[in-house]
C-alpha cells in the first residue's frame, strides 16, 4: 500500500491515548483569555470543532430523557471522546434541567483530560441553551458559570414564516433583540454562540443583517441550523459559504453547521458546511435528536478521518472512544441503533456475504475502508470470570470511563458475580449493561422483588410479580394470565401499579453471542392521555414516550424490568411536571410570548 493510500485509510488509527487518571494540573490554566483571538485562530485554522448536543437537542427525541446520573455519566464519556464542546441542557426548561447542566459544569466542565496523543488538554466547553430573552440567558449562565470554558449559546428564528407565525416579530425586531441580546449574554460570558433559528430556510440577505449584528455584539461563534432538514447538500455549502464571505467580519469568527436529517441529508449537508469553511459541528451520537434527528457525531468525525486527502481537516475526537460512547447513548434513551447504521451498527463491520469474506482475505481493504478498532471495537474484549475479585472489577469499572462511589460498586460487583456463574466469561459489553441495568435509577416509585412465569405449549401464561412501593415500604403481588409470558407478567404488574399506558416498541436482543449471552430488552410506554406537557426549547410539544431497559440472561425478568424502569421514568417525570407547574403558577419561569 502506497504511503497517499495508507494515509487515507488507516494512518491516523492507534493506541487510544487515554489514560484514566484526572491529570493533577491547574485548571485555570486552561481559561480562553482573548476569545476573539481564540475565535479568529480556529476560523484559519485545519481543525474542526465538535460541538456535542447529545444531552440537549438529542434528548429531544421522543422518549429519549435521561435522569441526572445517565446524563453525569454520558457527560464524562463524551469528556473522554474529547468533544470541544458540551452542550449540556436547556437550562431554563426545567428547575431539573439548570441542575443538570449546573452539575456537568462543575465536574466534567472543571476536569482535565486527555487528547488524542496522550496530552493533557483542556475540558470541554459547557453550553447551555437560550432563548434570546434575558430570563433564559440569565438561567444558562447561572448553569455554565461553574465551568472552566462556560459558553452561553442563545438563539432567535429568522426565517420568514417562523418570524410572522411563530414569533410575530418583524425583521426589525428581530434585529434589535439578536443585538441586545447578545449583548446581555456577553455581558455575562466570554464565550457566546448565536443561532438564527430555521437559518437554513431564512433570506440570505437577511441572515447577513442578523449575523453581523451578532457579531458586534460579541458573539464568537455563528451557527447556521437547518432546523427543519430542509436544504441540500449544495445549497448548505453555499450559504455557508456566502455568509462567511458576506458578513462583515465573518471569517474571524467560527462558522458552525447544525443539521436535522429530515431528508437524510444531515451529515452530507454538514460535511458541504465544513468544506465551505465551517469548522464547527453540531452533532449527537448515533444521530438521535427530534424527529429523523440530527447530524451523527461517528458519521461526520469518521468522513473527515478517513478521508484526509479530501478534507484536509483533523477534529479532536479520540475515535477509540465513539463505539463505547454510541452504546452508553443508546443505553441510556433507550433508543436503539438500527444494525446497518454507519460507523455503530452492529453489521457496520460484519462481511458476511462470501464474497466480500474471500476479498477481506486476500486484502482487507478490499472491502473495509477502516478498522473496527479505529472505533474502539473489538479492542480490549478482557474479560473478568467468576474468580475476579472487587479490586480487578473496580479497576476495570475505572478504566471503562465509569465513576462509581464504593456502594455502587458493591452492587455491581453482586450482580456481575451472578453472571460470572451463569456465563463463563464476563466481557465489557456485559459490564456496560450491568452498569447501565443496575445503577442509575432514578428514586424508584416502585421496585420489583420478584417474578415467577408458568408457560409452554398446554398451559395459559400466568405470572406472579411481587413490587415494593418504596414511598411506604409496602410490599404487593399480582398475579395475572396473558397471551404470552411477557403479556401475562406486564398484566401483572398493571394490577399493582394502575398506571394506565400503551405499550409502543418492544425489542429483544442478545449482548453478545452465544447461547448463554444477556438478553437485553427495551422497551417503550406512551402515556395514552394528552396532559400537557414540557416543550422543547424551540416550544414543541413533546410526545409523552418513556423508555426502559432491562439485562438478564433470563429474558422474562429482562422484560419485567425494563417494563418497571419505563413505568418508574414516567412516574418520576409526572411528579416533575406537577413540581414545574407550581413553579409556573408563581411565575418563576417566563416563556417569551411565542417562542
Ligand atoms: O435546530 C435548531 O434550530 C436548534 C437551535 C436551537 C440551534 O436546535
Ligand atoms: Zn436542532
């Protein structure tokens, strides 16, 4: 292989440049002093910015919320994947909200790690969403604050039929509140992005207006959404192109490409933004996000990896860390990767037609234009079995990325010695589903203690479940008969919690192969009423969906818990909303009049 040929598949693959430990350096150190310089340098400079939204527009994906201590945990794993940014959470949404983002500010926001080649570097950027109001941005600053590099991203729609139907605004308005506001938030932060919301449907000539005003006003980084997924390739890389060009003082300061997958286009329409002088990305991991939702972190990262001759660009990303971090995502919102998705499905690297088996053989390359193990896959599969001690599986809990207190890893060690009985070998893949199945939970409502199913070919599925309330400690059993098993045990479980809703998708897989492998469930509940309930920062309305998982190597108890995880996450987010509405009712939290 030529060295040109070799550089553009596999040169930049390697060892995985991390290393567990907090570097013990000052993390002052590490504050942007002159963010117009910091601006101009990344602007003319090779490398692309990622700017994560995987905790903020990602978690607008129907059913996909997370609680506190997933997204703590998914903060720290994206640290670890080095994105530039973080935009943690909406902070103004939700008393739970400015929490979340306030917590990831003051830990993942304060913590240094390290780069790609083993250096240490500097945490990521925290953002916190805004509505360009000062209640908004005064709750995002109180957010980010905490950090090292807190950034303040604050937007404002300026398309036309968003302007005269959703904000009621005139151009005019429009303009004098992105330039107050932008003001107000640098007034208050260093580091200000702006959004002209629906930007990729909006004039042109207009967003030039919109974007210089932003500009003097301090804001450092522009970006440009297409929220509705609307453009194309061609026509993305075009307007990036002319309003970097256009706007008087555009190319020094950073150009940023936020794309929805409405048409498919995303990460081919942030790839034309990039290529057109962008160098900053929105994305999420596994692409989740509203509707088809936004441009995918792997599929971006990975296109400018693999083909450097084309881009010419590099981004920070630690590539060894994206399958880990794909799968703790995808855990976590409960939103399952489709087998053939590029870069993290499971077939992403399977060659199983014979012919592409016999051409691997002969050259790899043949049909694989990158390693597995440039994403971390098929790396280190070691292996604890059923004589590791707490220490071995504490230490490699630790070198996962996972940071849990001693209780935690009393429980896990429990439940990993179960399996180690039951499996002969215990892999991380395993371990990363018992974290994720084991800890985590919110306050339960309700606990299950116990399940007993009678089925096979002559017999009526019946199952007996016993639960725990833990608000009195009251123990319950239920017993009930269904069409199959699964059926019969969710009937069961009805009876003691009354908790009316409809079940949506429900998917069983193995963990890994074999015939004693996990059985992973998940599952989704819709509250089947239509109570009021939260908006996304852009004011939609978001379908009530809650997800559960459950691990096991029996599947029935798989079902039953990932069924009492989604009834618990939607128990807990009906005590939220009562607790916002009060807040509401004594006028602490101003929504601006159609936003
Ligand atoms: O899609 C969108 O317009 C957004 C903005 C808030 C940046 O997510
Ligand atoms: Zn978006």
């Amino acid at each position: 292989m030529s060295k040109a040929n070799q550089t553009e598949h596999e040169e930049m693959d390697g060892g995985d440049g991390m290393a567990d430990e907090t570097p013990a350096v000052d993390v002052e150190q590490f504050r942007i002093e002159d963010m117009k310089a910091y601006a101009r340098e990344i602007a003319h400079g090779d490398t692309v910015l990622v700017f994560d939204t995987t905790l903020r527009d990602g978690e607008q994906s129907p059913g996909a919320t997370l609680h506190m201590q997933e997204k703590m945990e998914i903060a720290h794993q994206l640290a670890r994947l080095g994105v530039d940014i973080m935009e943690a959470g909406f902070p103004a949404a939700s008393p739970g909200d400015l929490e979340a983002v306030k917590k990831i500010a003051n830990t993942v926001g304060r913590r240094p790690r390290r780069g790609k080649n083993g250096e240490i570097k500097a945490p990521p950027s925290i953002a916190g969403l805004a509505r360009a109001n000062k209640n908004d941005i005064d709750k995002a600053e109180e957010a980010v604050k905490g950090a090292v590099r807190p950034r303040i991203h604050t937007f404002l729609a300026t398309s036309d039929i968003h302007m005269q139907y959703k904000l009621r605004m005139s151009r005019d308005e429009v303009l004098e509140t992105v330039g107050d506001m932008v003001q107000y938030a640098r007034s208050l932060c260093a580091d200000v992005e702006f959004s002209p919301e629906d930007g990729g449907r909006s004039d042109p000539e207009f967003l030039v207006k919109v974007l210089e005003v932003a500009i003097q006003a301090g804001a450092t980084t522009l970006n440009i959404p297409d929220t509705v997924g609307y453009t194309t390739p061609e026509e993305y890389g075009a307007l990036i192109r002319y309003l970097r060009e256009t706007t008087p003082g555009g190319k020094d300061v950073i150009f940023s490409c936020h794309c929805h997958n409405d048409l498919g286009l995303a990460t081919a329409n942030t790839l034309s933004g990039v290529q057109s002088g962008a160098r900053q990305i929105e994305v999420t991991l596994n692409g989740i996000g509203e509707r088809a939702g936004n441009t995918s972190l792997e599929e971006s990262v990975m296109a400018i990896h693999v083909r450097p001759k084309t881009f010419g660009l590099d981004t920070n990303i630690v590539t060894q860390e994206i399958h880990r971090t794909s799968d703790m995502v995808s855990r976590y919102t409960g939103m399952v990767i489709q087998p053939n998705k590029a870069i993290v499905g499971a077939n992403a690297f399977a060659h199983e037609a014979g012919i592409h088996q016999d051409g691997m053989l002969k050259h790899k390359r043949t049909y694989e234009i990158m390693d597995a193990s440039t994403i971390g896959l098929n790396t280190s599969k070691l292996v604890l079995g059923k004589h590791s001690g707490k220490h071995a599986l504490a230490k490699k809990l630790e070198s996962m990325g996972f940071h849990l207190s001693q209780e935690e890893i009393k429980e896990v060690f429990n439940r990993f010695k179960d399996l180690a009985d039951k499996k002969k070998t215990v892999t991380e893949a395993d371990l990363e589903a018992l974290v994720g199945d084991e800890l985590y939970q919110p306050v339960e409502a309700w606990e299950l203690l116990d399940v007993q199913v009678h089925a096979g070919t002559n017999l009526t599925p019946t199952a007996v479940v016993k639960l725990r309330e833990n608000a009195t400690g009251e123990q319950k059993i239920g017993a009930a008969i269904g069409t199959g098993p699964v059926d019969a045990v969710y009937r069961a479980i009805n009876e003691i919690v009354k908790e009316p809703n409809n079940l949506v998708e429900f998917l069983v897989q193995a963990i890994t192969e074999g015939m004693d492998a996990n059985g992973d469930v998940t599952i989704r509940i819709e509250v089947p009423d239509s109570r009021g309930y939260k908006e996304t920062a852009q004011g939609r309305q978001r379908r009530r969906l809650f997800s559960g998982r459950g691990v096991e190597t029996d599947i029935i108890v798989a079902c039953a818990k990932a069924y009492m995880q989604a009834l618990n996450k939607m128990i807990d987010a009906a005590h939220s909303e009562r607790g916002l509405e009060h807040i509401e009712a004594e006028g602490e939290l101003v929504i601006e009049a159609g936003a």
